[in-house]
C-alpha cells in the first residue's frame, strides 16, 4: 500500500505541475469556438480550438512563431484538399495523394517541418471529417488565426509566473553542478577511480538539464513580454538570462575536470592535498548562488566566495607534477572565472579576480584566456 500511495502522490504532483497549462488549454479551446461561432458566424469553426490548444501546447517561448505557422500549414493542407477532394473524391489512395501532395508543397515553399506536418493534418481532415461543401477554405484559414490569437490571450491574461519558471529549472541546473563537483572533491579524497567515473558518467547526461532551463528561460522572456501583469518580472529574469551561459560553461568544464581527474588517480599522479576543499568550496558558492538568484539579489556574497574558494590557485599551493594532474587544476580556474561570470561579471572582470599562477597579484590570472582557448571549451560532445 506504501508503494501504491507514493505514486499516487507522485501522479497527483506531476498533475499540479501541469494544472496551469491544462485550464489555458480548456478554456483557450471553448473561447476560440465561441468567437467562432458567434463573433464571426462560422457554423463548424473546427480548427479554431485545435490551433488554439497547438499553440498553448507547444514549448513556451516559440507561440508567437507557432501562430503563424499554423495559419500557414493549414491554408497549404486545406488549399490541397480543397482543391482535390472535390474532384477525385475521398478515399484511402485520394487521403495519400492529397498528404503527399500538401506535405511536398509545403517543404517546395521552403517551410519548416512543423508547417509540413500541419499541412499534412489539415488535408486529412478536409480529405475526411469536413469535405469542402462544409466550408470554405478561407473561413478554415480564418479559424485557424482566431485559435492561435485566443490562445496568446489566454497566455497573456493567465500567465504562469516567469521567475517561477526560470527558478525551477535554475534549480535543478545548478543542483548537479554542486553535487558533481563535492562528488569529484569525494573521489579525489578517496583516490577512488569507480567514483569518479560514475561522476563522469552522470555529467554526461547534464546536456538535457541545460536545455530545459535555457527553454525555461525562453518561456518566462515570452511571459513577461506578453502577460501585463508579468511585465515587472523582466528585471528579476536578467539575473538567470546572464547566468546561464556561464553556467552552461562552468557545467561543461566540469565534465573535463571529472575525465582528467579520473585519469590523475588511475595514473597515480600526485593530487594537491587542497584541491578536495576547494571544490567543495565551489560547490557551497554554486548553492549560494541558486539562493540568492532566487531571492532577486545581486549574487555579491556568491561572488565573494567564489574569490575567497580561488584564493590558493597559484602554482606554490597547488603544485601537481602529472599531465593530467595540470589540467585539473587549469580546469578549476576555469570554472572559477564561469562562476564569477555568472554572478553578472564580465570575463576580464572575472579573470582579473583570481590570483595569478605564480601567485604574484599585480599581474592578470592565466584563466583570462579567450574561452575557446580554454581546455574545457574544447568538450562540447557528450563523449
């Protein structure tokens, strides 16, 4: 019973993640029926609440585009189907010629795969549900535009909260980067291979996290252009739409420093003995920095730790005498100066705050090299 109640409540969870977009959907679906029917006089306006729940249903972020490319794949399939059906009747070779012919007219003007797959729909339902003497294409065309309007304004006047969006997956992103980089600090500690390997592992699988939150952040710029009432949430998105390329950075350069510590202990190369504490330093700085860009501060305290984390990367404190060994700790300050850059520093600002390798404070830190010069830049596969 244990079992069943806990995916129960996990159900019932994932469905309040989603109640918002299912009553956007339901009432965008019943508005764009009704301006149909009443407003413009269309006795059968059927595509007028499909466009409208396509485009609440698509990812946020691309509606605006996604309105147009449902007017435009559903005038090509009801143009072919309009044009064909009437004349070669319907049937199961005319519903295949007509979808091959919309589809191929649609890829002939240049459209993305979302106009052809919508103009391949459409002609199927002239082809079957709504024959042409049921309406003409026009008024089709027209329902489509009334769905994918009524659906903007359904996302603009009940608009999911933008930060809360931006929030959750910032979450999530910076969550693995904190636990990748105290299990790395573990595996180093431990001289344990089998650790850091299963570090490497799991950051491989990171990619799916980025993509979410830069779709998330995609999601809440839309909101708070269009909804009114999320107009005074744009400033609080800046700090996570600055945060996130470094972030995306400081991720992938991570992923370098788990291969090449991996390679240091099956190497038996010499590790610095500080090196465990100051990923772990890394890793309450990166913790820090979710709160506070939760809270809508700027992350000075963040970036204060993260200088403070940084203040021993200097040849005489981390010393290393194996290859590999040189590139984790070029990879650390790496990671500090993507860090620094997400708390809203520039990359010359964010190099210039780490001491230099020899240590000596008066010249610039090695780590301000461009970023494609950087060891971890060079990891952009999912190897």
């Amino acid at each position: 019973m244990g079992a069943v109640r806990d995916e129960i409540r996990r159900r019932l969870k994932r469905w309040r993640s989603t109640a918002l977009p299912v009553i956007q959907c339901a009432l965008a679906a019943g508005l764009a029926w009704l301006v149909a029917t009443k407003l413009i006089g269309h006795p059968h306006p059927f595509f007028a609440p499909i466009a409208a729940v396509v485009c609440l249903g698509v990812s946020l972020g691309q509606r605006l585009r996604r309105v147009g490319e449902l007017v435009v794949g559903v005038s090509v399939g009801v143009g072919v189907g309009d044009a064909l059906i009437g004349w070669i009747g319907s049937g199961p070779w005319q519903i295949a010629l007509v979808v091959a012919l919309a589809m191929s007219a649609a890829v002939l003007l240049d459209a993305g795969q979302v106009i052809a797959l919508q103009a391949g729909s459409s002609s199927v339902l002239v082809a079957t549900l709504l024959p042409p003497e049921t309406g003409g294409g026009l008024d089709r065309m027209v329902d489509a535009l009334i769905g994918g309007l009524v659906g903007l304004a359904v996302t603009a006047l009940i608009p999911a909260n933008p930060v809360t969006v931006a929030q959750r997956q910032a979450k999530t992103l910076l969550g693995e980067l904190a636990t990748a980089l105290r299990n790395i600090a573990t595996a180093v500690s431990e001289v344990d291979a089998v650790k850091a390997a299963s570090v490497l592992s799991h950051l491989r699988d990171t990619q799916t996290a980025v993509d979410e939150f830069k779709s998330a952040l995609k999601t809440g710029g839309e909101i708070a252009t269009i909804a009114p009432i999320r107009w005074r949430s744009k400033d609080d998105l800046k700090h996570y739409q600055q945060a996130a390329p470094p972030i995306d950075y400081a991720l992938r350069n991570t992923r370098v420093l788990a291969r090449r510590a991996l390679a240091a202990i099956r190497a038996n190369e010499g590790i610095p003995e500080n090196l465990p504490q100051t990923l772990r330093s890394y890793a309450d700085a990166v913790d820090m920095l979710r709160t506070e860009l939760a809270n809508g501060k700027e992350p000075e305290q963040t970036r204060t730790a993260i200088r403070d984390a940084a203040r021993h990367l200097t040849a005489r404190h981390l010393g290393g005498d194996g290859f590999s060994t040189k590139v984790v700790l070029a990879q650390i300050r790496s990671i500090a100066v993507d860090l620094l850059q997400a708390t809203g520093l520039s990359r010359s600002e964010a190099a210039e705050a780490l001491p230099s390798l020899s240590g000596d404070s008066a010249r610039p830190a090695a780590a301000s090299a461009p970023k494609d010069e950087q060891p971890g830049q060079a990891d952009t596969s999912r190897r």
